[in-house]
C-alpha cells in the first residue's frame, strides 16, 4: 500500500468512526457540511479523496482539526466489532 493508498484508507477509516462518535447519519454529515450525500458515502469509502474545502467543513462539521480527520489519535474502526 503506497503512501497516499494509506493516508487515504485512514481519512475513510476516521470519517467513519467520528460519524458513528457523534451519532450522525451520513445524511445528517452531509448536510452539516454542504457535501453531497454521495460524496460523503465515495470519500468514506477510500474510493474519493475530498477536496481541501470539503476537508475543512467535515473538520468544522466534527469539531477536530483537519489532522484529526487523518487518524491522529482515533482507534481503528474494527476496535469498535
């Protein structure tokens, strides 16, 4: 896996787990973030990479910083099976 398949894999892995912190729908992100659902669903998926703006609303939409958004400090999604 190359760097940017990792930081990517992270970035999904940590969007998922700070939804399911919070109690959001994917629906519910969204809007609080002005992203399309679909969007949302593709960048949660490792399959997108969001822009620097979307990066910025899902932080604010959170309430982390942008470098939270990236694992630092967020156990793993499967700790939570």
């Amino acid at each position: 896996m190359t760097p940017d398949e990792r930081s990517r894999q992270a970035l999904a892995e940590t969007l998922v787990q700070l939804r399911i912190e919070h109690g959001m729908s994917l629906e519910a992100v969204a809007a609080a973030a002005a992203i399309d659902v679909q969007r949302l669903i593709d960048v949660e998926a490792g399959s997108a990479l969001p822009t620097e703006a979307e990066l910025q609303a899902l932080s604010d939409a959170y309430g982390v910083d942008v470098p939270k958004l990236f694992g630092a400090r967020y156990p793993r999604l499967q700790d939570y099976a």
